[in-house]
C-alpha cells in the first residue's frame, strides 16, 4: 500500500494514523492492540517509503492509570518524531465504554497541564516545519473567505482539522479551484501563500 501511495500521483501524501498513546501501559489499557515499538517501527517504514509524507495522530492525556512515566514518554516521542498534524484530548469518561467504568485517575489540574504542555510543544513543532516551507512552491484549492481572508489548503493540510492557507492575491480566485502558489510566510499554525 504504501509504495501504491508513494508511486501513483493521483494519490495525496498523507496519512490519518489515531495513535491515542505511545506508552505500553497505556497502549495495553486502551485495548490499541499494538506496542510502542511496533508504532516507532510503522512510522519509520512510513517515512523511509514515502519521505514527503505528511502524518496527522490524535492523542488522549490523562486516561486513567496514566503515570507521569506514561506521559513523558508520550512527550519525548512527540519532540522525537515530530509528526505533522496532531490533535490532543483530555480524557473524559464516556458512558457505554470499557475506559467509562474505570476510576479517573489523574485529576483534571493534571490532564490540563499535560495538554497545554503538548500543545506548546507541538505548537514549536508546526512553527519550524512552516518555517522549513518558505519560498517552496506548492498547489493548494481554494476554499472560500472569512473574515476577509482567503482560505484554502495544501496538500498536507486536511479539512476542518488541520491549519489553513491564508491566500495572498490580487487575482479573482474560484472557490474548488487548484492554484500554484509559493509560499511566502507563516502565521502561527497556519501559513501564508502568494498565488503564482
């Protein structure tokens, strides 16, 4: 699958991959069905075969029985492998769920610091990758104004989950339209492109 994806150009670079956690004991609580090495393992495969891959994960902090082990661990993969597109979540007991009927372990003070400190940390992440893509020249749709801001996206950048493209043209644009563009600044997530 992934040399099909690497090889057919009508196929998009980028990978949805819900990790939910990298620590085994965590992995073993969440019913994963995998292990941390085997994650490790499956995201250098992913990168060695495809290299301009983009990789978008969600992650869960605070599921009951997290240590604070559990979560470094989680906090040194991140600043590891610095995956592209990442979401957090604080967990939060939902009924019906085999995680619902255990003890809430780790207090909502720590859940929140744990996300915020992800977040900053992926927050620096996205900042240097923006910053690596200045002056590179890429195709993006555009998907229409708010706030007097052209909107669209890249070819790494899913809808409604990941940043956006802020547009920069004196052009009349098409909303659904594919345009070449150059990149040409960044705006906290999201980054800034000049239609060429």
């Amino acid at each position: 699958m992934l040399t099909t994806i690497r090889d057919n150009q009508k196929i998009n670079k980028y990978l949805d991959i819900p990790l939910q956690h990298i620590s085994d004991n965590m992995l073993k609580a969440m019913n994963r069905g995998i292990t941390s090495q085997q994650i490790q393992d499956l995201i250098d495969l992913i990168r060695n075969t495809i290299p301009e891959v983009t990789i978008r994960s969600t992650f869960i902090v605070g599921f009951p029985g997290e240590t604070e082990e559990d979560f470094e661990q989680l906090y040194n993969f991140i600043e590891k492998y610095r995956l592209d597109n990442v979401g957090f979540f604080k967990y939060s007991h939902e009924e019906g769920t085999k995680a619902g009927k255990k003890i809430d372990s780790v207090d909502e003070e720590t859940k929140f610091e744990r996300y915020l400190s992800l977040m900053e940390l992926q927050r620096e992440i996205i900042e240097e990758k923006n910053k690596s893509k200045l002056g590179k020249k890429v195709k993006i749709i555009y998907d229409g104004k708010i706030d007097n801001e052209r909107l669209g996206r890249t070819e790494w950048q899913a809808p409604e989950v990941d940043p956006l493209t802020v547009i920069e043209t004196d052009k009349r644009i098409i909303k659904g339209k594919f345009y070449d563009a150059e990149i040409v600044g960044v705006q906290d997530y999201d980054i800034v492109a000049r239609i060429i």
